[in-house]
C-alpha cells in the first residue's frame, strides 16, 4: 500500500508519516526541503496513486495587521495553504482508485475566527469549503476527502512570542501525534467531506455545521438549490 504526506518534514507532517508507516504503508515524503513544491502544477502530474494522501503543507504568515502584510506573504500563504491543496486533490482525482483516502490538514481556524493571522484563517476557511464542496464528487469516484482541524499544536510554526504568551498562560498544546491519530481516524472513516476538530483533551470528532436559512417559499420548510 502506497501513501503520501506533503509537509513530510515538519512536526505534524513527520507524526503523520510514522502514522501511515506503522498502519502498513509504504510513504513518499513530500516536502519543499526534499525538493517538492506544492505549488508546482508539474510537480503534481510527476506524482502516481496511492491509497492514502495527506494534504498537509502550511505556513502562517505570522501578521496580524492586515495594512502590514507584503504581497510575497500574501502570495505564498495562499500558494502553499490553498494551491497546494486544489492542485493536489486535482491531481489524485485523476489517478487515484476506488477505496483510496484523502485527509487535508486544515485548521480550527478554518472553522472560527484567528485574528492574530487573517491571512492564515482565509486560507483555512477556504481549505474547509473545497473539501465539503468537492466531496460529492470524488464519491462518485470512490474516493472519500475529510479535513482534519487541530488547535493550537507544538510544532516550529509556534515560536516567539505566541509561544511565550501561550507558556504564560498554560494554554495546552496538541502533541503532533494526536494531530496524526485524528487524521487517521478522518482517512479510515466512511463518512467523507467532513472537518474533524481535534483539541487537547478530547476525542477527535466530525464538526457539525449549523444549517443555513433557506428561500421562502409558501408550505415548505427549506429548498435547496438546484446546483
């Protein structure tokens, strides 16, 4: 059985690789430090299929004041957090078989606000709506899609003074193997298009999304649109 993890040098990306090779896969690492760029459309055609993807390549881009942030911030958040998502599940789309998984690594930011990092929350959010959004589809294919939404995790992206401030407070932080266990349960589960939140302390569930006011329309509760 084949895998595949991007972000493969990182804290949760390493944590994810031990994950699939102790489960019995065979795990190409993906990351920039080992010359693979998620970002890269041809990148993405060079890779085969797998049984079991994680999407999990992020950055920040550690600003907080949006009148602050510089357009090469801009452009690799969005490159890194949200291209090298779509071109990624754009790619195992065409080559994947039935049965196979996909887990994106997203973020409770995707789910809630982050002021400290807009940027990064508009990445997230956008990570959760194409996995909710494209899931049907890859059904159709065999292919199941979930999103796992840690908090905050102890990992290199927590330095300086967020690390600081959250040590002040004893805020607890996700060990990266409970961010793995979670994205483990997301890849084996039968459900698909669904946001797993996973927070210190507890199980690692599917996030249910409130419903949305409908169209009035006279004698009916709700419609839905025909799209």
């Amino acid at each position: 059985m084949k895998a595949l993890v991007t972000g493969a040098a990182g804290g949760i990306g390493r944590a994810l690789v031990a994950q699939a090779r102790a489960e019995g896969y065979d795990v190409d690492e993906l990351d920039l430090v080992t010359g693979f760029d998620v970002t890269d459309p041809v990148a993405w055609e060079r890779v085969g299929a797998v049984e079991l993807a994680f999407l999990n390549a992020g950055v920040l881009t550690g600003e907080a004041d949006i009148a602050a942030v510089t357009d090469e911030q801009y452009r690799r958040i969005v490159g890194v957090n949200v291209d090298g998502v779509v071109l990624g599940v754009r790619r195992l789309a065409r080559v994947c078989r039935p049965g196979s998984a996909i887990v994106v690594t997203a973020s409770l930011a995707g789910l809630t606000e982050m002021p400290v990092d807009p940027l990064y929350a508009l990445t997230k959010h956008a990570v959760v709506g194409f996995v909710r959004s494209v899931a049907p589809q890859l059904a159709e294919r065999g292919i199941r899609i979930n999103t796992v939404n840690p908090g905050i995790a102890d990992t290199a992206m927590v330095s300086g003074s967020l690390r600081a401030a959250l040590e002040a407070e004893d805020f607890p932080l996700l060990r990266p193997e409970e961010v793995a266990n979670a994205a483990w349960l997301a890849a084996t589960s039968d459900e698909t298009g669904q946001a797993w939140v996973v927070q210190p302390g507890r199980e690692p569930l599917p996030f249910r999304f409130p419903g949305v006011p409908g169209p009035r329309s006279s004698g009916r509760s709700g419609i839905r649109p025909p799209l």
